[in-house]
C-alpha cells in the first residue's frame, strides 16, 4: 500500500515533465548492425524492450519524440546501436507485416527477427502444433497460426459455416432453410484468442460452445468439460489516436469469462497467457535479445530496460519479469524456469525441475537468460496520465474497477512502480544511454 501511494505522489508531484536527463557528450560507438570491435568496452552491456502503442505511435500516427529517439538509437547507415526489441501486444498480423508497417510509420529499418507480437511464444507450444485448433481474431488468422507452427487449422467463420444454426445473436444472419447436421467436421483440440474479433457476439458463443461441448460443437452442452484455452493480448485498453483509452482484447476476455462463470457457475480456466504483462512474454523476448546479440558481439547482456506506457501491463510485467531473474540469480538455472501456464494458474509461474518436466523441451531455449535485472520505463504519451487527481484516499486505487490488469494476475503495488518515469520515449532512450554510459555521436 505505501510503495503504491509514493508511487502516485512522486508521480503527480515529481514527475512535473522536467526531469528527464541531461544531454550528455556524444560521440560514435560502433554500430550494433555491423561488425563490432573485439572490445567489450565497445559493446553495449544492454538491451531495450520497446512498446508500440502509445510509445512510438498512436493509431497509425508516430509520437513526435519517437523519431529523435531512433537518430539515437540508429546510425546514419540504418544500424541499430543497440539490440532493442519491439515488444507489442497486437495480435492482428504477422510479425513480417508489424515489422514493414513500423519501418514505414517511424522511418527506420526493422527485420522482423525485432519485433515480437502477442502471439509469439505459440512458437515454444509444439505439442499443439499438429492439433486442430480453432482461432479467434480479425486480420489474417490462418496465416499467423501457420506461421507460428499449426498446421491444422479452423477460422470462427469456417465453424460458422459448418454449424450455421449456432449464431442466432443476428437476426439477419440466420439460415433460412434449416442445414444439414455437419458429420465430417473434425473434433477442436485446442483454442487460440489471437486477438479482440469484429464480431463478438457470435466469437463468444461459438468458443464458450467448443469449450462445453469437449471440442464437438455440433452437440448438446456438457457440465465436465474442457478444451485447451491460450489467449494473447490481454490488454484491457490500448492507446489510439481518439483521447481516451479503447476497448482491447482484455476486455472481450472479460466478457468471455464472466459469460462462462455465469453458465456454469465456474471460473474459465486458460491453458496459457501470452503477450504483457505474462512472464513467459519476457522471457521469450529476453530470449530474442540473447539470440540477436550473439551474432554481433561476445559482451553478454545484462540488463533489460523495458519502456511502456501502461502500468499494468508494461510496468507490472518488467517488474515480475525482474523478479523473476532474482530470483534465478539465487536459485540456480537448473532451479527455476518458466513451466507452461498450467490450467487454473494463468498467470502464474511454477518452479520446476528441467530433469522433472521432460514433456516441455521449448523450456530449454528460454531457460539460460544472460539479463540479470529488468528495469521498467514508464512513458506519459499514452495510458498512463501524470496529470491524474489522486484521491485522498490512496487505498481507492487498490480494488478491481482500477486494477486494469487480467484476472488471473494478483496486483501488488510493488509491481506497478515503475523504476523510472520520463516524459516519452525520447527522454526514455536520453536515460538509459545516461544509466549506461553508453555515448554515441
């Protein structure tokens, strides 16, 4: 309670837009993208997890400060300095498609081995990748599942076609002649949220009808039932070009699980959480980090600074994120890793043995980070207001309406204060270079 209302406080009254850093010597370092001098003085120790939205843009429009940032953060041939990955929570396109459409709006080149999506971690699932699945979402569906390994399949508007009489919330869309039962439809073994869908009425029957019915939606609802459930994007809003906050995948997922408690009187369980604030999103992009830098230079990297400008997803996830390499620091590599997100536990992390869980090999590939800390940067150009009334009462804050992050994570107030806050991403970068000492021309 008290490190939540100093937070507030220093926020309000500190922050006062001003104290950022002061602009320091400059002078060139070598470039990230091309070959390194052999000296690890020459080499950056870090690395810097970017957000998008309300970050580096807004809507499709960038965030003035967002172009001064990258002359720092890129050379004048296109070389980033630095390793930094873009860390969205999108989940509506592929992440060769993020990568072109950030390359175009910021004015800088970005492969798509930098940009990490929602979805990405669906890549260390390979027990499911040969399982049907159905998909939920808008933009190209079957092309991100392919791309991320599944190679079976099903759309919410193909089991609309296969079972036309299950979307009955329109009017206009019900069949006129009744169909034909569907015989040949293959039974669903597993569910994936991509993202917030266009319809959400006939998303959230359809997926609460797969779930009850054990994968056959072609029959009657059961009390024991269960379909492996992954969600992506777990943002309850996100920052556009409109003031105020929109509507984001977090939001339909609140709908879908106050649906299902009310049907059957129990909590939905998910099989795995991904995009901010999950850990496993750290440790994956911790993992891209690790495996960018090691084709350019032998300096390991050892602190990540991740800069966002929501506290309950960028913040809050930074800062378990960093809590987590504490505690490996203390508990040894073969101590702690990440497990899957094992149902009814969403959010939370499970410490196991490698030699106990040989069924998840893709724990191997994140298991090793070479980050030891995980600082948090919190921007004011997006969610986050700095020039928010804070309640006398402080303990206000502290209950569900304002605690925006997803059910299954606890809010501690320890975990949405931020280590630095600036006034945007410009500011941001002018920081962690200071914090380094890492000087560029």
């Amino acid at each position: 309670m008290r490190g939540f209302t100093l937070f507030f406080r220093r926020a309000v009254g500190v922050l006062g837009i001003g104290k950022t850093v002061k602009k320091s010597r400059l002078w060139q370092c070598g470039c990230f993208g091309t070959a390194v001098d052999n000296k690890s003085s020459l080499q950056p120790g870090f690395g810097i997890l970017l957000d998008v939205d309300g970050v580096l843009v807004r809507g499709k429009t960038p965030i003035p400060a967002a172009k001064k940032a990258f002359q720092k953060l890129v050379d004048p041939e296109g070389h980033f300095r630095v390793p930094v990955i873009f860390v969205t929570n999108a989940g509506n396109c592929l992440r060769s498609s993020k990568a072109d459409q950030l390359s175009s709006i910021l004015g800088v080149p970005i492969s798509q081995e930098q940009v990490m999506m929602s979805h990405s971690p669906l890549r260390m699932f390979r027990e499911y990748h040969d399982k049907c699945v159905l998909v939920s979402g808008q933009g190209p569906v079957l092309d991100i599942a392919r791309n991320l390994g599944f190679t079976n399949v099903i759309t919410i508007d193909m089991l609309r076609e296969a079972f036309p009489l299950l979307d009955m919330v329109d009017h206009s869309r019900r069949p006129k002649v009744l169909p034909t039962a569907t015989l040949s439809f293959p039974k669903i073994e597993a569910i994936i949220l991509f993202g917030e869908p266009v319809r959400w009425e006939t998303n959230l029957q359809l997926v609460i009808d797969v779930i009850l019915t054990s994968g056959n939606p072609g029959n009657a609802h059961q009390r024991q039932s269960r379909v492996p459930l992954f969600a992506c994007n777990i943002d309850l809003m996100w920052m556009a070009e409109a003031q105020s906050p929109r509507f984001g995948h977090g939001t339909f997922l609140v709908c879908l699980e106050n649906i299902y408690k009310k049907i059957t009187g129990e909590e939905l369980k998910y099989e795995g959480l991904m995009g901010k604030p999950s850990e496993l999103t750290y440790q994956y992009a911790e993992y891209l980090i690790r495996t960018q830098t090691a084709k350019k230079q032998s300096k390991p990297i050892k602190t990540l600074y991740a800069v966002g400008d929501n506290l309950m997803t960028d913040i809050y996830g930074a800062n378990l994120y960093s809590q987590y390499l504490e505690k490996k620091s203390v508990l040894g590599s073969k101590t702690l890793v990440q497990a899957k997100v094992a149902a009814g536990k969403g959010a939370t992390t499970a410490a196991v043995s490698q030699e106990e869980d040989p069924e998840t090999p893709w724990e191997n590939e994140l298991a090793s980070p070479s980050a030891t800390s995980c600082r948090s940067v919190l921007v004011c150009t997006g969610i986050y207001n700095p020039h928010a009334q804070v309640p006398a009462n402080c303990g206000e804050y502290i209950t569900e309406t304002v605690f925006h992050g997803h059910r299954d994570f606890k809010f501690d107030p320890a975990l949405v204060e931020p280590s630095h806050i600036v006034e945007d991403v410009n500011a941001a970068i002018e920081l962690i270079f200071q914090l380094e000492n890492f000087i560029v021309e």
